[in-house]
C-alpha cells in the first residue's frame, strides 16, 4: 500500500490552527480539517489537516526529512469554530481543555 502525503497546521496557544504547513505520510484515510496527533521532535503535538492527495512533486527535496503519522483514532473531525473558541478560552484562563473531549 503506498503511503499518502498530507499537510497539517500545528495549534497555536489562541490563534487556532494556523501558520506553516509540515508534510507528512500517512496510512489513515484523513480529510481537510481533521485533529490528529502528529510526530515532532518534541513528541507528539496536536495537528489539523489542511491538505490532503499532496502530489510527490512537491515534496520531492524533503522525502528524507518527512515522517509519518501513524494509524491511530482521530481525535476529532474537524471541529467546529464554537470549539475551538471555547478551547482557547479555557486554555487562556488555565483550564484543561482535555477534560472536555
């Protein structure tokens, strides 16, 4: 089975998801907007999906650089604006937005 290339946006503090795309493989079946963790350097951070059937071509310096995001349980499918306010609301006043999910 090939391996599917994906982009994803990291969650910023009170930005949502946002900022630069980092490509990844994956197995999974995964659509535009939804959660995953993805693999970083640091460990494993919460990602959403901003681009899927990315095409070889435009990943074809980076190939040794890119890891993959491995089979797991979608953490959500894209969440709505009403969450994601509320997550960065309880996040700002401290709260654990994990109780939530």
């Amino acid at each position: 089975m090939t391996k599917k290339i994906v982009k994803v946006q990291y969650k910023q503090d009170i930005f949502g998801y946002s900022g630069r795309e980092y490509t990844y493989y994956t197995d999974m079946p995964l659509k535009v907007g939804d959660i995953v963790l993805a693999p970083t350097k640091y460990g494993e951070s919460r990602a959403r999906v901003s681009a899927v059937n990315v095409r070889d071509a435009e990943c074809a310096s980076i190939p040794h650089l890119m890891r993959t995001i491995p089979a797991q349980e979608l953490i959500c499918e894209e969440e709505t604006k009403e969450q994601i306010d509320l997550l960065a609301a309880l996040e700002t006043a401290g709260g654990d937005a994990e109780l939530l999910f």
